[in-house]
C-alpha cells in the first residue's frame, strides 16, 4: 500500500552576479560573475558559500544561523533587502527567464567589503532611543518573589514587535535615510514604541522625545520597510502610532504634529483640508513665503488666487461623522 | 595594551547575563569580546521555552521534581549539586528576565505561561510562542545598551593567556582591521556556546558554533568533560539541518522512508513517531544504512495527510521553514529530513561557580560543563543554563577581579598569535579550509555520530589525525587584512579538529552506553565502570590524554531510563 517517494529536484546553470569590492585593494566596487548549477532548496545563502568555498574563498558577506533569527546576512538580491539564508535561488532565476541574478550590500550603510557593511550607525541610532525597558514601579514588584502580571492582551499590543531581528533590510530600503543621515530609521523607532507601550515600562516621555530628535516626522509613509521585513513587524505602521502617542500625550507644537492636527481639525471644519493655508498652519510665519511664492506661480499662468476654502457636499456629513466621535470620546472618558 | 577587569568572550545568553551582572556594579571595566554581533548570537535560535518550576501552570509543581526530572534526564551523569542549584535557582533568574522585559506568553491570570516539554514531569517550560531565546538574548542585550556594556565586536579571540596559576588575558584578532591584540584581564569568562558544527553540515547549530571556547581551553592545559556527549534531534531540514520541531510529530505527522513505509512500527510498534528522540535517530539511521533512504540519504516527515486547513492553522511556522528554506512545501509533498547534532553536553570543566582549574579562568553556558546536562540534556534546560551559570560565572569573577591585582604580562604575548596566523597565510600546499572542514564534518557524521562502535571510532581517530597533518600546510588564500572571512574559517577548523579528535577519543574509551552516546558494541549503561566523567587534557604529543572524575551523587541514585 505504501507508494515509493521520488522527490522532483531541478538543476538550472545560472550566472550569479555579485558586487565586489575591498578597500585596501580597490578603488571603486566592481561586479564579477559567477556560474552556479542552482538546484531545488538552494537558497541565496548557499549560493554564496558554495562560491566561497569553490571558486573564490575571498569573497566576503555575513552569515551565522542560518535560519533567519539572527539577522547577519541581509543582502540586496535584484536591488531588494532579503536575507540570503531564507531566500529561495530557483524561484528567482526562473522568474527573470535570464538564469542570472544581481546581489549586491545594503543601501544607506557604508560598505566594509564586498557584501559586508557596517551597520553601526543603525546601532547608534537604536541606542540613542532608550531602547530597553525602564521599570514601572507599580507593576513590577520589588522582589524576585514574583513577576508582574500583565495580560496575553496587553502583551499582545507589542508582541509581534519583539520579533524584530536587526537585521537592517527596513534601514537598507528607507526613503528618508536616503535623504536625512541623521534620521533614525524604521527599526529604531519600531523598538522605540514598542517599549512605549509595554504596561510595565515608564520611559515612554523620554523615547518620544528622543524619536522626535531623531526625525520621528521625516517618515514619508512610503512603507517600503513595511515590505522587505522578514519578520513582518510592519515599521511604520509604528512610526504613525508613535506619532499617534506623542500627540495623545499632549506633542502638540511639532511640524508634524501641526499638521496632523490641521489634517483633522480642516475636514470637521470645511470637509476637506485647508491646503492654501497648510504652510502657516504647519510652518508658522515661515508659511508665508511658500504661500506667496505658491500664488505667483499661479497669477503667471493668468489663474485667480483664494485663499478661501470651498465647502463640499459632503461637509455636513464628515461633521456629523466628527460629532459621533466626540460622543464617543466623551462616553469612552 | 587593552586592559580590562573581567572580559567575556562570546556574546549569547551566557556572556550577556554576566556582562550585565557586572556591568549593574559599575565599579570595574567590564567588555564583551564576540566574533558576531551580539544579537546574531546562537541563543536566538532557541525556540521551545525555558524551564523554571514557577508553578504557575501546574501548582503541584517544585524544583525539587525539576531537579529530578533533570537528573534523570541526564541518565545519571549530571552532577547532582549542580543540577539542584540550577533548578533551585531557576524561578529567581526567570523573574530577573522578566522585571527586565522578557515578553513571555501570559496565562489567564497574568503570569508567565507554561507549556509540557519532553522528559518533564510537569508543564514548567517558560515561552514566547517559539521565539524564547530570540527574545532572551534581546533583553539581555537592551538591558546591557541601558547599563553601557563595552562590546568588542567582530573580534576573534585567538588564545588565552595564564601563567599557570591566574589568568592574564587573551589575545585577539579585529577582523576589521587585521590587527592582533592583546588584552589584558584579571578573568575571561568562556561563553562561546557550542561545538556541534564538528558534524559541519549535518547540524542545526550555527556556522559559528565551532567549539572555539572549549579549543581555547584545551590548548591553554585546561581540561575538556564528557566532550563525547552531543545530543541528536531526529528531525532536522535535508539541506540545511534546520530543526523540524517535535510538534510536526504531535500533531501527526509520519516519518516514511523512501519506499514510503512508515518505519517507526519496526522499532518502536506502540509509540511510532512520539518515540524518544534518540531512539528515532538511531531508527532513521539504521533505514538509510540499509538502504531504504531517499537520493539524499534522507527519510521523510510527511504531512500532506493532515491536509491543508490543519497544517495552515496548527503548523505555519514549520510549513514557513520548508518553503524558505528546503525549497518545497509541505501541503503537497513530504519534507526530506535527517537526524543533526544540536547541542553539546560536553564543554570545559568548571565548578558550581563556572571557574576552571586556572584561577580567573571561567566558563558558562554551552561551552562550559559544571556539569548539569550529563549525558543527555532535558529540553528547556539549555536556555536555563546559560542564565544561572552565566549569572554566577560573572558573580565569582566580579569578586575575584575586586580582591585580586593585575599579574605581570608575559612577555611578548602576541608572538605566538602572530607566528599563527603567518603560518596559515603562508601555507606550503593548496590544501583548502572547505574541503578539510566537509572531510571532517562527513567522517564525524559517519564514524562518531549517532551509531558508535569501536572500529568506526578508531577510523575517525586516525582520519581525524591525517587532516591535522594536512591543515598543518593549509594556506590561506584571501591576503587582505580586511574582514578576512578566509582565515576566520581556518582559525576555526583549527579548533574543531581539536574538540573532534577529544569527542572521538571520548567516545573510543567509553564502553557503554548512556544518553545521547550509542555504542553499538556496548549497548548496554553501565554504572559499575563508567558512572563518571570524561576528563581530556592536551598531552604533549598533541593528542588528547583522558582521565575520569567520579559523579557527584547527592540524592537520586541511579536507576533505568524509561518513559
């Protein structure tokens, strides 16, 4: 009655190209090519160290468990942050139908050698937000007789944050460290909140202030960290709750927070936001300039300048959405 | 010259605990030295639960049953005051993680959650869903960024430094730069985890875990225990040697071979696939021997039966690992397996308080052997380990390094460090670290791995012997300074023919069998000749010379291992 077992394996000669590059040798990074019989269950990883251990014992890249926990070998396989132990080579080499293949370091992080970077200033960043709990002193008791209690439910708001690796993929991809080397980055502020919200913390004024030294309003919500993170901790989902608690906590005289608040405010009002007047409202006096500047523009090209909002339609029914949540609010205080 | 109070090599669980111990006391010059990153330590790997007899779950529980269920565990060779003191210890260390923000899974009342666990006679395994040593290792660390611990990292340590009596330092490689170093410190404490990269590629450990503590250790005079012991986990990925948890088989998955029977009936009728897990190794070995394995020497743990809905709802983790990394999903066809080492019982020989027969040398955790594990170790009880004896290693050392001044320097310390590395640079042959390491890695799996028998043992030592010959004129090719990932990798088989060559000696000279080591001409445990240690030193020769050390036996006397 048993069947025999005949696994289906593939073999598929592909051409690994890879980034290449060592400071007391090279100028400039360079690629070389590879070619590697990729078979079925190859990951990116493999790949690698059998071309390490074949071809080229000099080439150079980060790896240790090998199953995705300890966040070592994060590279850009065709220009997107994976870890190379938990990528799968086949799907990817048939995929382009070209049986070849790009890896080159993360982005953002300056490059050691080959695919190596050096990612302590993404620690740097972490360590500068209190990244560790500070004991809530009604929650924690003050002997190791017990624990404290907090419910599944309460642990449930962060838990899934806890999964974070470091791994740095979110870093590599991030819109505003591109532009903003001083910007923290999505996982510090993941871990910053993370802790914010843990009942038995007592820090979370400290690490708001520190996520707003370190940019917490530069995130563009573009949510490219969101999409490479192997853990699925979903990063700005996080920098929108921080930014969430700091006005909830009474942060009400940022940019950012500014804007958020005239975001809200505007669509009770008018049913719409005020965007003529977005700038003042934002940026104070400063406002001004860009809106003048704005309206110049517009007088070129023969347009009539209001700084008027119009009301839609629809306006007396977002006020009757925004009176219902006052109710609410009300009740819920 | 660097110079330190106490430095910690080796950045997980164990090395962690003590940095923070001695970093919360803020009198002395504490650094960890680590080869990695401090969170890509092994420890993250961990993913079942810690063992503490918190009771939270089962009231009847108490440590004294810990106790017991870990001596027994251990078929007997764990040193019984040792054991007594991790499980007497265990509710206070697993509290201090928890005030410290250990995420642990809740139960209804609020406390910390606890699930059953192999060879425990009460639920007592403290858990974060399968992610416990991931989050360990992570407040460990945070708290550590909180308490300004110094990290070294990416620095290999290359030797220590004693001079006879009192530890001196270590000296070091900076992978960044090139640069060797000698550091300077009154206690090392070794906390470099395991050895079960020995079998190369058929282990679930690390690249990393290559025994580079117990190799220090070793060429430093000191002596290595119970080295032979290095539990098997039946279940782990063809390619990789990621572990397929126990759950796969708790919720009804059958292990087939490659004529697609269901093996198990021939050696364990009543159990099948819930049979102990030394015994399932030993069963997947004896149908790959005779030839009913699969093209890869593999069996299968099949789960298609359960159907999609189950396998989506009880088991998303294991179905992610089968994608990710074999390549294959489990919905559909069956899951290529084989048995890998994972964890190593065996390590440097210390006392209850991780200090070695050197003062001012210490170790913890999976590199160290007080020893608590014996000859088997208990599920939940490695994560256990690393956090008391991490604990109390840095307790002593603190104390030592306050009551005791710096000793003199050798001179010239850094001759010997630099003359190695030369060596490898320069190498006479074309012999390379890969092909040495797989040679060594097959010959281990096959001559001292799961099945032992004395002809087998005596091949792995001479073979083991021919491949020192040949690393001997091994050259390294990468000649840049710069994270020279090259010479790591050689510096690290140089460690592991080391601690093979001690396992396979062990193994030769122990007649018996007893937990995780099988000798096939020798089936039988016996407590007459062999209820003792394994105790290798270097002998001057190079080869190692093995003395025995009787077990200390406080209160559970020896009986038979059943479930």
């Amino acid at each position: 009655m048993s069947e025999k077992i005949i696994p289906t394996r593939e073999k598929i000669l592909a051409n690994i190209r890879i980034q290449r590059f060592t400071p007391d040798k090279d100028r400039t990074p360079y690629f070389d090519n590879f070619k590697v019989e990729v078979e079925t269950g190859m990951t990116v990883l493999e790949a690698l160290r059998l071309i390490k251990n074949q071809q080229d014992s000099s080439l150079t890249f980060r790896a240790f468990c090998r199953s995705a926990i300890c966040g070592s070998c994060t590279v850009r396989v065709n220009a997107d942050p994976v870890l190379a132990c938990s990528t799968q080579l086949l799907p990817i080499i048939k995929d382009f139908g070209k049986a070849s293949v790009t890896i080159t370091p993360m982005s953002n992080l300056p490059i050691l050698r080959d695919l190596v970077v050096d990612i302590d200033p993404v620690i740097e960043k972490l360590a500068k937000m209190h990244p560790y709990l500070m004991k809530n002193k009604e929650r924690i008791p003050k002997t190791l007789e017990q624990e404290s209690l907090m419910s599944q439910k309460e642990l449930t708001q962060f838990g899934q944050l806890t999964d974070c690796i470091l791994c740095g993929a979110c870093f590599s991809t991030c819109s505003a460290v591109k532009v903003d080397k001083t910007y923290a980055g999505p996982l510090s502020f993941a871990k910053a909140y993370r802790f914010s919200i843990d009942p038995r913390d007592s820090f979370r004024g400290m690490r708001i202030q520190a996520s707003m030294d370190q940019g917490l309003w530069s995130c563009v919500q573009c949510r490219k960290c969101i999409k490479v993170c192997p853990k699925d901790i979903r990063p700005a989902d996080s920098i929108r709750d921080m930014r969430r608690i700091a006005i909830d906590d009474g942060i009400h005289d940022t940019p950012g927070s500014r804007r958020a608040k005239a975001y809200t405010d505007d669509v009770e009002k008018f049913g719409q936001v005020n965007k003529p007047m977005l700038p003042v409202i934002v940026n104070g006096t400063k406002g001004w300039a860009a809106i003048e500047a704005a309206e110049v523009g517009l007088k070129k090209h023969g347009l009539e300048v209001t700084r008027q909002v119009c009301k839609l339609p629809g306006q007396s029914g977002s006020a009757k959405v925004y009176s219902k949540i006052r109710e609410i609010e009300k009740k819920g205080k | 010259m660097l110079t330190y109070d106490v430095l910690i090599v080796g950045s997980g669980g164990a090395g962690l605990y003590a940095a923070l111990k001695s970093r919360i006391e803020e009198d002395l010059q504490v650094a960890v030295l680590t080869k990695v990153y401090p969170t890509r330590s092994h420890t993250s790997a961990a993913q079942g639960g810690v063992n503490a007899a918190l009771a939270n779950k089962d009231s009847t529980d108490t440590w004294e049953q810990h106790w017991f269920d870990t001596v027994k565990g251990s078929d007997y060779l764990a040193d019984q005051e040792a054991a007594e003191l991790m499980c007497r210890e265990a509710p206070e260390v697993i509290r201090e993680m928890e005030h410290w923000g250990c995420p642990f899974d809740r139960t209804k009342a609020g406390k910390i959650a606890q699930r059953p666990f192999g060879g425990a006679s009460k639920p007592r395994a403290c858990y974060a869903e399968d992610k416990i040593g991931h989050v360990m290792l992570h407040t460990l660390y945070e708290q550590g960024l909180r308490h300004g611990v110094n990290y070294f990292n990416e620095w290999v340590t290359l030797s220590l430094i004693h001079n006879g009596q009192r530890c001196l330092g270590v000296n070091a490689l900076n992978t960044r730069t090139g640069q060797l170093h000698t550091i300077q410190a009154k206690a090392v404490i070794l906390a470099t985890g395991g050895y079960g990269r020995v079998y190369w590629n058929r282990t679930s450990n690390a690249y990393g875990n290559t025994g580079d503590g117990a190799a220090l250790a070793y060429r430093a005079g000191l002596p290595l225990k119970d080295m032979e012991f290095v539990q098997f986990h039946p279940t782990g990925l063809r390619r990789t040697g990621i572990l397929m948890s126990e759950g796969a088989r708790g919720e009804g998955a059958y292990l087939l071979n490659a004529l697609g029977e269901r093996f198990m009936s021939r050696y364990a009728p009543d159990k099948m696939e819930l049979a102990p897990r030394d015994l399932i190794s030993r069963a997947i070995e004896t149908e790959v021997r005779e030839g009913r394995g699969g093209p890869d020497a593999e069996v299968f743990l099949d789960l298609t039966h359960l159907g999609m809905e189950r396998i989506l709802q009880r088991l998303p983790q294991i179905r992610q690992l089968c994608i990710g990394f074999e390549g294959i999903d489990p919905i559909e066809e069956p899951i290529p397996i084989k048995p890998t080492a994972h964890y190593s019982m065996g390590g440097i020989h210390t006392d209850i308080n991780g200090l070695s027969p050197i003062e001012g040398i210490y170790a913890a955790g999976e590199s160290g052997c007080v020893s608590v594990h014996g000859a088997n170790r208990l599920g939940g009880n490695s994560l256990l380990d690393i956090l008391v004896f991490g604990r109390r290693a840095g307790n002593h050392a603190l104390e030592y390094a306050r009551q005791n001044d710096f000793q003199p320097m050798i001179t010239n310390p850094l001759a010997t460090a630099e003359a190695r590395i030369q060596k490898l640079m320069d190498g006479e042959s074309q012999e390379r670290t890969a092909d040495i390491r797989r040679e060594m890695g097959n010959l281990m799996a096959e001559k001292a791995g799961i099945y032992r028998v004395a002809a087998d043992l005596k091949q792995a030592v001479a073979g083991l012997a021919e491949l020192k010959v040949r690393f001997k004129r091994l050259k390294v090719r990468d000649k840049s300074k710069i994270f020279n990932t090259e010479l790591v990798a050689a510096l690290e088989l140089e460690n592991m023919l080391d601690v093979a060559e001690v396992i396979s000696q062990g193994a030769l000279e122990r007649v018996e069998s007893r937990g995780a080591h099988y000798r096939e001409d020798f089936p039988k445990r016996d407590d007459k000749n062999w209820l003792k240690h394994t105790m290798a030193t270097k002998g001057s020769d190079d080869r190692p010379i093995l003395d025995f050390k009787p077990v200390t036996i406080s209160r559970f006397q020896p009986e038979e291992r059943t479930y």
